[in-house]
C-alpha cells in the first residue's frame, strides 16, 4: 500500500517536514505517480522509519534519532543509548524535587485555607537569618546586594523574613531571608552577614497576622513570658504565604524565638 506525504506524517506522528527531513536523511523514499503528480511513500519505508520514532520515544531529537538508525557503529549506538539514560536518570530526579515541591506548596496552601494556630516551645533546626534592613544589618555594600540576590534565586527554601521584636520585647525594624543551615550549606549561599541560630530551644508558631502591625508577634512573646520561659534572642518571622483574612492582606508565618527556662 501507498501512503501520501500527509497520510506518512500522521502514521509516523510528526509533521509533513519531519517526513521531508527524513527523505533527504535517506531513510525514506518516495515514489512518484506520473498519473497526478503525487509522490508516494510504500509499506516498507515506513517500517524502517518506526525505528527513528523508537528513538525519538526516549528523548533523542529526530535528527539525533534518524543518525542513530543510520549509525554503523554499534559502539557509538550504545554509548549514545548510555547517555541518553544517564540524562533521563537527571531528569526524572529534577522531577521527583520539582513534585516535593508542588507537594510543600500544596500543604502550605491547605494550611493558608485551614488555618489553624498553632504554638509549642521545643528545639528546632540551625537556621541562618539574613538581615538586608534595619537594625541588625552590621554593614553593607556591594556584597551585601550580590547576597540578596544569590538568596533571592534559591527561593522557595530560601524565605522573606523580618524580625518584629528582640528579646526584651522591643519592636524591631530588621528584614531579610532565612533558611535552614543545612540547606544553606547545600545550595552553597554567601553567609557573610548572616545570624546562625544553632539548634536550640525555641518558641515555634504558625501565626496569620496583617501586613505590617505586629499585635500578632506581641501576643506570642506575652505568651511565652506567660508560661515562665526567658526569652533569649530576637523574634524571627518566616513568611510562607500570602493569604485574605477578614478583608485584609496577611501573611502565614511561621514564627521562632529563643527561649529558656526561668530562674536559670
């Protein structure tokens, strides 16, 4: 059976050039009908050009793909085989964490839709804190910018922060980023003027509080004072999501701050 150039491009599933493409490769003939002018591609052609779409099954361009087919050298062939799997194996890993991801997004989403607030005092993580504003920025310069923007593209790990109080409880005008210590480490991010907090004992809380007033911080370090413990460092906040409530533009924050125990 003869198959016109149209009907060639829909059984191979690429388009009237791909088809054109692989005939000037080789791997396809046509036929001319001198009856109407129409060129024609047989049985058999086709069949061997299903070995192009095998290859360009598994991520090879069509011309990597019709060179494979057209490649005597069986080593060649394999060492390509090789590496096309070692990429698809970086491939398949930059998926997994692109859909740990859209997971971590899901949950904050869910948590910015279900809030719930929640506060506890137990050790968390080393964190590293960047301050780009305010009083806790030691000094700056170009440095200081070229950091903001290598934390900047490592967000999501990397979040917007600010610390609203220190530890006696007085209002602070400090922003900037944090991360984890350890995620830091592996992105490999520029920690000169950055505040590590080792692992320790912390006040830990997911607080949706408006833009810009800090009731919500002061309530949570009343709390804390409440329950006999000492604050020992300055109040940072994370914010993980933008959220509505109650007709005013908030931010989901998670919230930490060193603490002891008191009389100690």
């Amino acid at each position: 059976m003869l198959y016109r150039i149209g009907e060639a491009a829909e059984i191979l599933g690429m388009t009237k050039e791909g088809v054109r493409f692989l005939e000037r490769k080789g791997l396809l003939r046509s036929v001319r009908d001198e009856s109407n002018g129409y060129r024609y591609y047989d049985r058999t052609s086709l069949t061997v050009v299903q070995q192009v779409r095998g290859y360009a099954a598994v991520g090879f361009t069509l011309e990597e793909a019709a060179d494979l087919v057209l490649q005597k050298d069986e080593g060649h062939i394999l060492s390509a085989l090789e590496e096309r799997d070692r990429l698809m194996e970086e491939e398949i890993k930059a998926l997994e964490d692109k859909r740990e991801l859209l997971r971590s997004q899901q949950e904050l989403a869910r948590r910015a839709y279900s809030y719930r607030e929640e506060r506890s005092i137990r050790v968390i993580a080393p964190t590293y804190y960047l301050p780009l504003e305010g009083e806790r920025v030691e000094e700056s310069g170009s440095w200081l910018r070229e950091a903001e923007k290598r934390w900047m593209m490592a967000a999501p790990p990397v979040m917007l922060a600010k610390q609203p109080l220190d530890k006696d409880g007085k209002p602070l005008k400090s922003k900037g980023m944090c991360v984890g210590a350890e995620e830091a480490r592996r992105l490999g991010l520029p920690l000169r003027g950055a505040i590590y907090q080792g692992e320790e004992l912390c006040l830990v809380a997911n607080l949706c509080n408006p833009i810009g007033e800090v009731e919500g911080f002061r309530e949570l370090y009343d709390w804390v004072c409440a329950r006999g413990w000492v604050p020992t460092g300055d109040m940072t906040s994370a914010v993980q999501l933008p959220t509505i409530r109650d007709g005013k533009r908030c931010n989901l924050n998670i919230v930490y701050m060193p603490v002891r125990a008191g009389g100690k």
